[in-house]
C-alpha cells in the first residue's frame, strides 16, 4: 500500500437516537488503497457509520482524523473526504451523461448559456473511457442499462478524487460478468491510492475483493479481520453467531405427492424429454448461470409463456395459461429482486401481503379490516419483518425484509407450489437464515419449493436434490449428499467433469 499514514481513522463514534444507541464506541481504520469491507445485518449499524463518515450525521463521541489529522465534522463534505456511492442511483434519466457528471461541480444548476458543452463532453469522455463507456457522454442517463448507469455513479464519484470511495451495495442489479467487471474497475484505484469501503451483503463478493474486514453487530465493532484469516463459514458466524451449516441442521421428510409435474419438457444426453415434478415435503435446487436459461423455465411454469405439454397442479390438469390461473391453482414465484417486481413500494406492507388475498377477508366486496390486521399482524410476527407498522411503506424496507413480505403474502394465500428465483441476492446473512428457515417452514409443512438460485452454497444447504439445466437440457440430477466439487465442475460446464448419470424416464 501506498503510504504510512491512514487517509481515515474513525476513533470512539457513538450515535445516539433518543434512548437507541446506533453506534456505540466504533472505531475504524482505513489503510491507503485497500478495498475494506463493511458487513453486518441489516440495522447493525453500517449505514449510519458511512453517514457520520460523509459528514451527514453528527455523532454524540468520538473523532475522525483524515491524514493523521482530527478534521471538524462540519468540514468533512467541504474537504470531500469521502465520495459514495448509493445504492439506488443519485442520476438524472432526462440529463446526459455528461451534464450528470458535472451537476455537482456547477452547483446543481446546468445553465447551458455559461456552459462550455464541447469541452465538457471531452472531458466527459476522458474520464469514462477507463470504465468502458467511451462515447456514451452525449447519452441520456435513462438509455443506458443498469450496469452502465452504476459505472456513471462511480466515474462520478471517483471524479471528485476523494481519497475514499464508498460503495453501497453496487452489485445489487448488476449479474455476475458485470460485477466481476466493477471489481476489476474498483482494483484499478488501489495503485492510484483510492481506499475503497465496499458495503454489500453476498459473502463471495466480499471474500473474493476485500483486502481487510470489519464487522458489525448491534451498533458496535465485531472484529476486524484480514481477508487471508478468515472463510465464509467463519465470517458468517461472526455476522450472526452461527454458520449457515448449523443454521440448517434439520431432518426433512421424505419426499410426498407430487404437487406439480410437466409433461416432456427438459431434453437429455440420450435423445429423450423428461417432465419435472415437484413433490410435497422437497426443496428442488436449479443453479442459475449462463446458459442456463432458467428465466424462461419459470416463466413457463408461472403461464407467462406456455408449456410444450401438459401441466397437473395437486392433480389437477392446467388448460389455461396466464399468471393469474398458476396463481389461482396454487403456483406462485418470489422474484430475486423485490423492490422491482414482488412488492409495490407506495403500497404499505399491510396492502401488499392483502393483494392477492382481499376475497379471503371480505364479505359481499367489502375487506373486514379486522380480521385482516390480524391475520397481517401475524404473519409479520411469524416471519419476524421488520416494519414500524403494518401501514409502512414496502418500499422503506430493506432488502431482506421486502422479501419476507413477498414469501408472505403467498404464504397467506396457501399457496402449494412456490418458486423462488435467486432469493437471497440482495439480502444480508440474518435475512438469508430467516428465509432458509422460511423454506424448511413451508416444506415440513407440505408445500413444495424449486429454488432457482445462482449460489451454490446456498443449494448445498437448502435443496433436497438439484438439477443441472443448460438451455433446457439436463445435464445431471443430484440427490443429498451431494459433491459440491462435481456440481460446481458441471455448472461450469467442464468438459472433464463426469456426469452424474440422467434417467431416461418421463419424469425426474
């Protein structure tokens, strides 16, 4: 690393709302040019330490030194100590790319009489052109994809040559190539000295890019740990107390009924169609990666796009497609991302576990808003979502609890047939226990779950068996216990991977 003296130390910072104490003594040092990761539950305290660190937030105690130097906190955003970038984008869609560039230069005001546009595009262009975006300047923000736009936030940010750089979650709407691509961006700044503070939930990410990490529990400091010390079984116990291995040590019965099952649907290495069955009592793993076009599998299965073949659901035999008719006969999907597509965020969470399930509490159309508050109130309750009231907001919630109110308003439902679809993406350690927890719930108790999900852990741990799809072949079927090394090797698609043997039967 580049220099002795620390570019930000944070000694003794206490943060006190009324009684809660949300930061109590943190301490935190950042070396020049590492990438130091910030991890804990949600409400453990991340965010509020990145606000005092951005001079947002005035802590009760302690101190922040830049350079070695104690800085006032009302000077930290003058000094542009820290640039961050936010989770959900700081970008104006109907502006250029370059006119979001220098917004914040020009005082937040764009007067194109005092604006030298050419110069400012050529600009523009030099700084986007390490993160792959070369004549993109003259774009509006709103025609560019997601990953494109979370490179604008960066370039943005690291144009302000703050010595550190906070990311908030930055792979959240980004797949696994442009993820690897933001990280490739994000060690390039380490030989220029930027210290980069990556906060985000997946555990792979972190082990596989951060120099130290420092964990948070309750409002204070866990231990900070160099990443060559420390495994993912272990990070997860200092997260929450236990690892995910405890956490899922169950007996499941064996598998039941089949609740759902296709007619020829998956081709294998011999010529043949095998149909899927879901069955009562089992967790059916998929892993997602590219190739594997488990999108249009599920779309298939939800009646979004129909099924070359016949579908039985409880047994009985589908014969109208559509969303609504899966969802009426008991087949619903948890979305990996719910904010975008499994709650609506200016609904309250009350309304959003009600959408599909008014009839159930109403009489002659109208809702008895009782007996519904208190069927909410208990499902809140049962799957622990954290919400100041069942009037709150979706959209306010975080990640992890968003997804509960997804898992519970089909739960409320008696929905059967749940297919989930990379649940845990965006969502931290606590959550991702209580959603395993969630699916060993609902399987004990007689539904069935196709876990499509791009974590091969997270199969390992959960799934009763996985199947091994590349673009609608199946390559291989695995039943407890099952080779993480083979599964890994197939979904790589290893041309010297031995294949697990696939049936040539109707049905797997």
């Amino acid at each position: 690393m580049n220099g002795a003296v620390e570019p930000v130390r944070l000694e003794g910072i206490t943060v006190r709302f009324g009684q809660f104490t949300a930061l109590d003594a943190v301490s935190l040092s950042i070396r020049r040019g590492e990438v130091h990761a910030l991890v804990g539950e949600n409400g453990a305290g991340k965010s509020t330490l990145m606000k005092v660190l951005a001079g947002l937030l005035r802590p009760a105690e302690g101190r922040i030194l830049v350079e070695g130097r104690p800085v006032e906190f009302r000077k930290l955003q003058s000094q542009h100590v820290v640039s961050m970038v936010h989770q959900h984008f700081q970008l104006v869609d109907t502006m250029t790319v370059a006119e979001n560039l220098f917004l914040a230069s020009t005082g937040g005001s764009l007067a194109t009489w005092l604006l030298d546009r050419k110069a400012m595009a050529r600009r523009a262009d030099e700084m986007l052109e390490r993160f792959g975006l070369t004549g993109k300047a003259g774009l509006k923000v709103r025609e560019l994809s997601i990953a494109e736009r979370q490179l604008v936030e960066i370039a943005k940010a690291t144009s302000r040559k703050a010595p550190v750089l906070v990311l908030d979650e930055p792979t959240a709407s980004l797949d696994h190539q442009e993820a690897d691509r933001l990280f490739e961006l994000v060690r390039g700044l380490q030989p220029e000295g930027v210290s980069t503070i990556l906060i985000a939930h997946s555990m792979e990410e972190v082990l596989s890019v951060a120099d130290r990490i420092t964990v948070l529990r309750g409002g204070r400091v866990i231990e900070t740990v160099e990443r060559r010390d420390v495994d993912r079984d272990r990070l997860v116990a200092l997260i929450v107390g236990r690892t995910l291995s405890e956490a899922q040590a169950h007996e499941r019965a064996e598998p039941g009924r089949s609740l759902l099952e296709t007619g020829p649907l998956l081709a294998t290495d011999h010529g043949h169609h095998v149909g899927l069955v879901l069955r009562a009592h089992q967790v059916t793993g998929i892993p997602t990666h590219v190739g594997a076009n488990t999108e249009l599998l599920l779309d298939q299965l939800t009646g979004v796009n129909p099924l070359p073949g016949a579908l039985r659901v409880n047994g009985i035999t589908q014969r109208r497609v559509g969303l609504p008719h899966r969802v009426r006969a008991g087949v619903v999907l948890v979305p990996g991302d719910a904010l975008q597509e499994g709650v609506v965020p200016r609904m309250s969470v009350f309304e959003n576990l009600l959408l599909p399930n008014a009839r159930l509490f109403s009489r002659w159309g109208v809702l008895r808003r009782g007996p519904a508050l208190r069927a909410v109130a208990d499902m809140m309750e049962r799957l622990d979502i954290r919400a100041a009231s069942p009037l709150m907001k979706a959209g306010d919630l975080s990640g992890g609890n968003r997804q509960k109110v997804v898992i519970g308003k089909w739960l409320l439902s008696g929905a059967k047939v749940l297919l989930l679809n990379d649940p845990t993406k965006a969502v931290d350690v606590g959550a991702r226990l209580q959603i395993y927890k969630l699916i060993d719930e609902v399987v004990t108790a007689g539904a069935t779950v196709l876990l499509v999900s791009s974590d091969i852990d997270e199969l390992m741990l959960t799934a009763d068996r996985v199947l091994v799809v590349q673009q609608h072949r199946l390559v291989a079927v695995h039943q407890r216990p099952i080779s993480k090394e083979l599964l890994m090797a197939q979904v790589a698609g290893s041309r010297s991977s031995r294949r697990a043997p696939v049936r040539a039967t109707q049905q797997t």
